[in-house]
C-alpha cells in the first residue's frame, strides 16, 4: 500500500465542483453525530491501547470534525468524503480495483477524484497510523486516529455513494442533512450502540469496501421511503424552520422526521452503529500490524503550547471559511 500523491495543479480545475457538491449539504453525518462515533470507538479497544486512547478521547473525539472543517479550506480535502459509485455503472463495485495505484492505471486520477476516493483515502489514513503507532509518536497517533475516524463514518453513509447525494437530481434536495445529522440528533440516546471488543481485520481494504457496498445498497430506499412519505404531507406540515449558528434554516418537520425515521425501521442507528464497529476494527488493526507497541508511556503526552495555538488557529480559519459558506452549518459547540 503507498501514499497517495500530491494533487497536481489540474485539480484546480475540478475543485470547484467537488466544493459546490457539498457545499449543497450539512457536514457529513452531522459535528455532533462524528463526535459521538469517535468516543464510543475508543471503549472497544483493548486495554493495552485504550489507556492512551480514553486518556486523549476529548482530543479524538472533538477533533473528529476537523475534516470537514478543512474541505473549504484545504485544496484536496473534498473528495476524501464520499464516492460516486453509480458514475462507474451498476457493476461498478465488482469493477472498481481495490487498490489505489490501480484504480489510478486504469481509470486515471484526475477522474477518480472528481467521483470521490474515500475507500481508498481511508487505506492511506491506515498506513500513516500504523506508521504513527509504529513510531510510537503520540501527536500523529491522535491527530491520525481523528480523522481516520471521520472518513470511516462518511464511507458509511449511504448518501455518500451516489451522485444523487443531496437528493437534487430527483427534486429531494436537503435530505442529505435530514438523514446524517437531523435523524441522529433527534434519535441517537435511544440507540443500542455497545457491540463488544474490537476486531483484527485481516484486510482493511476489504473492510472499508464492505462498508461502502453497504452503504450504497441502502441509497434507494433513503430516497424512495422519503418520497412515498412526501405524497402525504403538504410542504406546511412537513417541513419547519429552526435557529441554527443564529440563523434561521429550513428543516424537516418533527412529524415528517418520525414517520420518516419509523419507515427507514433503524437504518441511521445501523449505519452508525457500523461506523462505530469499523473505526474502532481499524485502530486496532493498525495497532496490531505496528507491531503492538506500549502506549503507556505516552499516556501523559500533551501538545505543546505552541502547538495548541496553531491548532485553535487552524480550526478558527478552516471554521470561518465554513461559516462562510454555510451559516447554518455546525460550529461544533
């Protein structure tokens, strides 16, 4: 497995596409909801990792949103979210090699980007922890295993895996947010999230697919269910207007998102539940293949403060753009 390289200058071109396709959407599966898959990934770890782990999970844990704090900011970060299968047709997860390089021969970088590379960019996200952990280097540890953790969450939801994927193209816009952040927030306490100790996985590119295929079986029926509900409400009745960042946004109902949530019949606790499972499998994974190195030597570690001032000012800017573009979107508080 190898890095992916740099992005050349033609992909300057391709940004503002890959801004405008989630511009149209809230951050994916929500700040609060990326924030929640994190924490509850850490207490299935082992012990011999989970002392370093739990010690830093307000670090892992708030620092879960940083991906999407950056995608306004930071040339290449877009397509890192998402993948549109069904721009490569409907045998396109039989197709699509599982590798990087690859998928690069054959169909070219500058295309692949343009779609989305998020199972491969998650496998490049493994290599750089297992290498983190390997060199026992705390700092790379948790700002690895943070983002890890996002891009994993994203591969898991099904509107991720389409170009449909804030419903603009069959006159459903705004359901990407209704799903992965309206949904869980309203529903996630009641949820039944413990599944066990984390698992090795003996193929994280395998892994990371499976949850893409997951997630892409599921897309029709987040569509088609939302739809067949609409014929019965009138736009008064199903949707609702409620502050956000001090702006006012239109949103679903509370009606609409429980008759929607009931047909969806546990869809949304599922897909994170997986997301849970499989960032957790994967720092694990990478642990193991690291060699299993003692972190309890780096359970003091603390950034310096020269480190927290550049990171506050990061997030301040990557924020700001954010807010810039989307008002309402979460600010993370």
């Amino acid at each position: 497995m190898v890095k992916i390289s740099a992005f050349p200058l033609f992909l300057l071109i391709t940004f503002g596409s890959l801004q405008a396709r989630i511009t149209a959407s809230e951050p994916e599966w929500g700040f609060w909801a990326h924030k929640r898959i994190n924490r509850l990934a850490v207490y299935r770890l082992p012990p011999e990792m989970q002392f370093f782990y739990k010690k830093n999970i307000d670090f892992i844990s708030e620092n879960a949103v940083n991906p999407d704090r950056r995608r306004y900011a930071v040339l290449g970060e877009a397509e890192r979210h998402f993948i549109d299968l069904d721009v490569y047709g409907e045998s396109a997860l039989d197709s699509l090699p599982l590798y990087w390089n690859q998928a690069r021969e054959k169909i070219g970088e500058d295309s692949l980007r343009k779609h989305g590379i998020v199972p491969w960019y998650v496998q490049t996200a493994v290599f750089q922890l297992t290498e983190a952990l390997r060199e026992k280097n705390p700092a790379k540890i948790l700002r690895i295993s943070a983002d890890l953790g996002h891009y994993i969450a994203d591969a898991n939801v099904p509107l991720h895996t389409t170009r449909n994927y804030n419903g603009q193209l069959t006159g459903q816009e705004g359901i990407h947010a209704f799903w992965e952040s309206r949904i869980p927030e309203k529903y996630a306490d009641d949820y039944e999230m413990w599944m066990g100790a984390a698992n090795y996985l003996d193929s994280p590119a395998r892994a990371i697919w499976g949850a893409v295929a997951q997630a892409h079986a599921a897309c029709d029926s987040v569509l088609q269910i939302e739809k067949e509900l609409s014929q019965d409400f009138k736009a008064d009745r199903k949707f609702t207007y409620m502050e956000r960042n001090k702006v006012m946004v239109r949103t679903y109902s509370d009606e609409f998102t429980a008759k929607y949530n009931q047909a969806l019949d546990g869809q949304v606790e599922r897909q994170m539940k997986a997301s849970v499972q499989l960032v957790s499998d994967m720092w694990y994974t990478c642990w193991v293949n690291a060699g299993q190195p003692d972190l309890r030597p780096l359970a003091n570690f603390k950034f310096s403060e020269a480190e927290k001032t550049k990171e506050a000012a990061d997030q301040q800017t990557w924020l700001q753009r954010l807010l810039r573009i989307r008002p309402e979107a979460d600010d993370g508080n």
